[in-house]
C-alpha cells in the first residue's frame, strides 16, 4: 500500500480510501456468509482478500510489461546512488566541532531513477526490477488463498498446500535475492548510459548488497512445509486405525 501526496491530509485520506475499500469487502463477504449461515467467516474474508491482492498483482504485472515495450521512459525504484547534498543547503562536516546544533553534510543513499527514452539494456532491467517486486510481494497472497481454498474444501492437510509451501519456500529466495540485485544493476547501467563519464553521478562500481529477509523467510516456509507434511502423515495413520477399529467392530 502506497501513497504520496504534498500535503499530509490528502495523503492520509488516500490511505485511508484504501482501507476504507478493503473494509467494504470484507464486510460484504460476512454479510453473504451469515446469509449462507457459513461457519468459516474468517476463512471466506481471508481468501477474498488474498484473492483480489492476486489479481490486482496480475494486472500491475502486466501494466509494467506493457509500459516495457511501449512506455517512453524508465523507472527504477530503490536505485542505490549517492546524490551529492545540495550546495545551498547549510550543513558542517562531521569533523568538524559546533557547539549549536546544525546539519552534518551527507549524500542520499537510495532514489527512483527516471530514465526517457533508454536504451533496450536499461528497459528490460528496469521492468525486471518491477516485475521481481511485484512477485515477490505477491507471494504471501498466493499462498494464503491456496490454504483457504483448501481448508474451505475440507483438505487441510494435503499434498497440494505442502507443494505449495515448497514452491513459495524457493519463489521467494530467488525472487528475494533478485529484488535485491536488479535495482543495483539497472540503476548503474542506466546511469552509465544517461550521464558523461566524466559527471560526478556516472557510477563506477556496482553498488548491490543481499538482505537476510528472503533466506529467512524461505527457511520459515520451508519448516512450514514440513509441519503440513507431519500433519498429512497423522491424518493418514489416524484414519487407517480409525478403518482398522471399524472393521474389529
């Protein structure tokens, strides 16, 4: 969910028409469901919910496609960079002793890049970069509406959510660890193409670092994986003795 505005109202008003929006669907699948009498509300709201972020995801992804052969610029969020501090700005340098408290001089560390007309390196880097966010953001969704699809059929535990959680597991350490690389990349290739050798932006070196966070939440969703799987072998051997007592009956 993202928002921006000059002013603060206006700003808070669009986020709060988001969840306003979220609000008014949730609240018409508890209505549908007490219609029906169902006793999985929370279930029916959840899957609705997960289920609209999927599409709505399904449509950006294609709008950054789209954008990518026909749009007349670029643009690269996260773009690590160092932007000299503005010369008019009044700031003292860290060494430097003050007894009054003042700014100490310093560069921007990240920007989104606005590149018009780029070349065919920066245009399929840039909507790499956004199509990996969008997907790796999208993960979360996916599963969620594959268990409460499920579990609304009745099959807590099967092979497909295990699947699933595998394949979510792997999804998001790959799509993690590019979503931390391709901003890197086509920040400096487009950058390089955009600005004299000799301009204090031109990048020389790659400037990309990987996170803990989709190592992390690959091994979370591995050993979720595993719970599902215990779970499965369990609901197996309990029926097979439940069939085993109802045949010595």
């Amino acid at each position: 969910m993202l928002a921006s505005g000059t002013e603060l109202p206006a700003t808070l008003l669009r986020i709060a028409i988001i969840l306003a929006v979220l609000a008014v669907i949730a609240g018409v699948v508890v209505v549908i469901g007490r219609r029906r009498k169902s006793t999985t509300l929370a279930l029916d709201v959840t899957l609705t919910l997960s289920s609209w972020w999927v599409i709505l995801s399904a449509v950006g992804l294609l709008f950054i496609i789209g954008k990518a052969f026909t749009g007349d610029f670029a643009e690269i969020g996260n773009a690590p960079m160092n932007i000299p501090w503005a010369t008019d700005l009044p700031c003292r340098e860290a060494a430097e002793v003050s007894g009054r408290t003042e700014l100490w001089c310093a560069s921007a560390a990240t920007s989104t890049l606005t590149i018009s007309d780029p070349d065919v390196a920066t245009r399929v880097l840039a909507a790499a970069a956004q199509a990996c966010a969008q997907l790796y953001s999208t993960i979360p969704a996916v599963l969620i509406a594959v268990i409460c699809f499920q579990t609304l059929r009745g099959r807590p535990f099967t092979t497909t959510i295990t699947r699933a959680l595998v394949g979510g597991s792997i999804a998001v350490l790959v799509l993690g660890i590019a979503n931390d690389l391709l901003p890197g990349i086509a920040s400096t290739i487009a950058l390089r193409s955009a600005v004299p050798f000799d301009s204090p932006l031109y990048p020389e070196t790659f400037q990309m670092a990987v996170t803990p966070l989709p190592i992390i939440a690959a091994l979370a969703l591995a050993a979720l994986a595993a719970v599902f799987r215990q779970g499965i072998r369990l609901q197996n051997e309990n029926e097979a003795l439940q069939k085993e007592t109802e045949g010595l009956v």
